[in-house]
C-alpha cells in the first residue's frame, strides 16, 4: 500500500530521514509495522498438513494453514479459528514452534509480517479445503513439494525438518 496521507488528520505524509512516513501537519508517524499473522505445523501420523492456495500470491503453492491475526484476536485463538475455516479441522495447540518475520507479497506494495507458528496434532485424517483453499493434504517429510508459498514458510518448513523424526 502506498500511503500518502495521514491516518490521523487526512493531511499529507512525508518520507523523513529514517524512511518512516511522518504527517506534515499532526506529526503522527506511521511506521508501517509488520502485520501479525499465526499458523501450526499440524501433524496427523506423523505427516505434515499443506493446504493448496485458491488466490494470489501464490495461486497454486502449497502454503502452511494460517492467516491474519483479527483486531483484539491472540494468535492461538487465530491458529485454531484459521484451521477451521480453511480444513474443517479442530485442533489443539501444543506448543509454540517459533516465531518468524517475513514478507508478504502485496501486489502494490509489499508489507512484513510476523508469524507465530505453533505446534499441533490433528484428531482426524480427514480434511476438507474450503475458504480460499483449493485442496488439503497430509505429506510426509519425504514428499514435501518444492512450491511453498511465502518466505517465513520456507524458513518454517526448513527448521521443522531440523527437528521432524
């Protein structure tokens, strides 16, 4: 997003110095700070849930089930809402994995992110892809495909391996 005025008053935003957006008139500063999201490392018999992208970025690329953390939402509560919404799964939580930066690929302008990744056993096997998933599957370490989608994912699924017997 290209952000030309302030949120605060509608006047003018200026780049300052440090590259930070400033209003020209409120001083308020936007900061563009990353934007939260969360996601789980879902095994069921030791295989991994994927979910198929149905909408860019990435259309197509295998993507770990997560999104956006809510206004007032904490991100376990976002991790278990998303695995509904996107496979019909009720999960619980184990642990968290870790916690991640990265880029998300908005075709106007790129913004960061930030993900906490938790870890989380699947009751079921059964899977469905609904809301912007095309398709839900369980692989295991030695049939993960190559397209997975967003940088921080890659860095997630990559530290998983380190630690996945």
């Amino acid at each position: 997003m290209i952000y030309r005025f302030c949120s605060i008053c509608g006047k003018k935003l200026k780049k300052r110095q440090d590259g930070h957006l400033a209003c020209t008139s409120c001083q308020f500063v936007n900061y563009q700070n990353p934007r939260p999201t969360a996601t789980a490392l879902v095994l069921y018999k030791n295989k991994l849930l994927l979910t198929k992208r149905g909408r860019t970025p990435f259309k197509g690329w295998w993507d770990l089930p997560g999104g956006f953390v809510d206004r007032g939402e904490h991100p376990t509560k976002t991790a278990v809402r998303e695995l509904k919404e996107e496979t019909g799964l009720h999960i619980k939580l184990k642990k968290v994995f870790g916690i991640y930066t990265g880029t998300y690929p908005h075709k106007t302008e790129p913004f960061n992110i930030v993900t906490v990744v938790y870890l989380a056993n699947s009751p079921s096997r059964s899977l469905e892809a609904l809301d912007d998933v095309v398709d839900s599957k369980w692989f295991d370490r030695n049939s993960l495909p190559k397209k997975i989608a967003f940088d921080s994912n890659q860095k997630i699924v990559k530290d998983f391996l380190k630690i996945w017997n």
